[in-house]
C-alpha cells in the first residue's frame, strides 16, 4: 500500500497543537533576528501552489474523515505567497475541510503592509481568520538590536489592516529581550504599541539566550546583559501595570516562563495578575531561589507548589549543592537551565 505524504514544517505555536497542519511557505523571509536559529540554514522559499494542494488532499486522505476545527498554515509567513495564490489555497482548504473555523497564520509586520486593504479583507473572508505576530518588543532601540527587521510603526499598520479585515491577532512578547540596557524602553514602549493595538491575545515569553547565535555572541562580548530571572519577573509587572487599553487574552503558556500562572483576560484578570507578581516578590531570597530553580528542574509548575515540604527540601538540597561547589553563581544556574529548555 502506498504511503500518503505531506509536508510538515518544523514549528506551529502551542495552541496549534491539535490543529491541521498545512505549510504554504519553508522557512522564513526574513531569517536575521539575532535571537533565533528556528530556520537556521534553510533558505526561504513559498511552495508551489498545485503542490500544497495536493498536500491538502492527501492530508484529508491521511486523516481518515477526521473533523478539524483549524489550521495552521506553516513555516514563517504565508502572507509572503501572491495573494491570488492564497486565495485559491484557502479555497482548496475549504473544500477539503469544510468544517474549519479558523485558519492562521504567522505574519511579518513588513510582509503584510505590501497587501492592500482590499486584499487583506479578500483573504480574511476566503478563510484565514487569524494573524500570529512576533512583535516581541515595542522599542525601536530593541528591535534595531535585535535585527527584526521591523519597525512599531510597520506593526501598528499591519495590525490595523488585519483588524480592518476582520482577523484576530495574537501577539508575543519576549520578556528580557532589551536585556539591562534597554529594560525600560523595552516595556514602556511595548506597553504602549500594545494598547494602540488592543490585540485579542498577548503570550507572553522569557527570554532565553539561544547558545550559537548572533544574541549569544553579544552577550559574550558583553554589548547584551541579560536579566536575571527577578528582574523579567519586575518587566512583566511593569508592562500588566502599564496595559490600560487591552481587552483579550493574556498568558504565560509556555513552560519558558517562570509564573505559569498568569493566564486570564485583561483588563479583570489584572489585580489578581499583579497579586500573584507581589506574592513572588515578597518571599525572602531563599524562596525565591528554590522556586525558580524548581521550576527550572519541573520540581514546580505554580506558586502554591511551593508549600509541598517534600518538594521543597528536595530542591533546597540541590541549591545547597550549587552552592558549595562553587562553580558558578546561582543566576549563571538559572540563565544556562532557561537555555536547556528552548
């Protein structure tokens, strides 16, 4: 029997877990952000539009009848693709899975203000319904360091088209990623492109110093000082307390991220977020050393985990032990931990 066969990228975001993965596009277009190697060495490329059709089918064929409520058309930026051609693969998606609700994409900042108004809104209405935007940083300083290849301005615009068709946007925000040079800026900044958009979700990520890559090698030199896990605790206080005009989604999903918990809505999620923040800032240096580095070892998963004594005294042993080897100190521990786990 022969094997049906599609094309599967290498990355979807986590709440794309159970969806029906489609790639339109390898690789990313812009593929020069000093933070990330997820493309590294594959050249940018948007497939041919028969043979993402016939990856559709043969995904319906592959899934037996199965009934999928998204998609998640892969790699980098489907919105790179001619916008006719999109339109006749979201057509082909439509036909295939007719009972899709959402359809999503990532979309570069720069990538989609080339589409008009009018194309935007023609390829919200054939299906593709929902924007993934690594905005990451509101600052110009931080993503001219970074090499985004972005400005606020081209987001806010790209933001607004999308809204303008109808689609919902999720953004994602990389704590840390100004690292102590440009903390400030980082999160006040990002605050504010943040609520001149209002998008209907913010995930929230820690950074993590990826080790080989351009970020890596600025920290090396020492022209990017990272932020201990404390002080990206204290950004993401300052950016919730600075989020006045948001009304969606907010949440630390990913296991990068030290207070899981700080998943709800905003703006009536707010104090309860801010509370959790003050409860962390408020244990004594002990504490707070045996939380991060339990969450770093998966001993926990919320603050309250805290209170199981075996837990605790479990993880307090094993900081007593980094302390008497004496190798390195314990933020040094907890910056190579948060690389073990991208």
């Amino acid at each position: 029997m022969q094997q049906i066969q599609f094309q599967q990228g290498p990355i979807r975001p986590p709440s794309e877990a159970d969806s029906l993965l489609i790639r339109t596009t390898q690789g990313c277009p812009w593929n020069k952000c000093h933070f990330c190697t997820l493309f590294e060495g594959m050249a940018f490329s948007i497939r041919p539009v028969e043979d993402i059709k016939r990856d559709i089918w043969a995904a319906k064929a592959f899934y037996k009848g199965r009934q999928f409520e998204s998609c998640f058309l892969q790699d980098g930026d489907s919105f790179a693709m001619d916008t006719k051609d999109l339109l006749d693969v979201l057509q082909t998606l439509k036909q295939a899975f007719p009972g899709l609700k959402q359809v999503s994409s990532y979309g570069r900042a720069q990538t989609m203000t080339k589409k008009s108004p009018a194309e935007m809104k023609a390829i919200c209405d054939a299906g593709l319904n929902m924007l993934y935007c690594g905005m990451e940083s509101g600052s110009i300083e931080v993503l001219k360091k970074m090499k985004k290849g972005i400005t606020p301005k081209s987001i806010l615009k790209s933001a607004e088209y999308a809204k303008q068709a109808g689609m919902k946007m999720m953004t994602f925000i990389i704590l840390g990623l100004g690292g102590k040079e440009f903390s400030d800026q980082h999160v006040n900044e990002t605050a504010t492109l943040l609520n001149q958009i209002d998008p209907e979700e913010i995930r929230i990520l820690s950074l993590a110093v990826k080790p080989g890559t351009e970020l890596d090698a600025m920290v090396k030199n020492g022209s990017f000082t990272p932020l201990t896990e404390i002080e990206m605790v204290m950004e993401q206080k300052k950016l919730i307390s600075l989020l006045e005009n948001v009304h969606g989604n907010y949440g630390n999903y990913h296991s990068i991220n030290l207070l899981m918990e700080l998943n709800g809505r905003l703006p009536e999620d707010k104090p309860q977020f801010l509370s959790t923040i003050d409860r962390f800032l408020a244990f004594e240096p002990e504490q707070q050393q045996n939380f991060i580095l339990g969450r770093r070892v998966n001993y926990y998963s919320r603050l309250d985990d805290i209170n199981n004594q075996l837990y605790f005294d479990t993880v307090q042993r094993e900081l007593a032990r980094i302390e008497q080897s004496g190798t390195a100190n314990i933020d040094d521990i907890f910056y190579q931990l948060r690389q073990r786990m991208i």
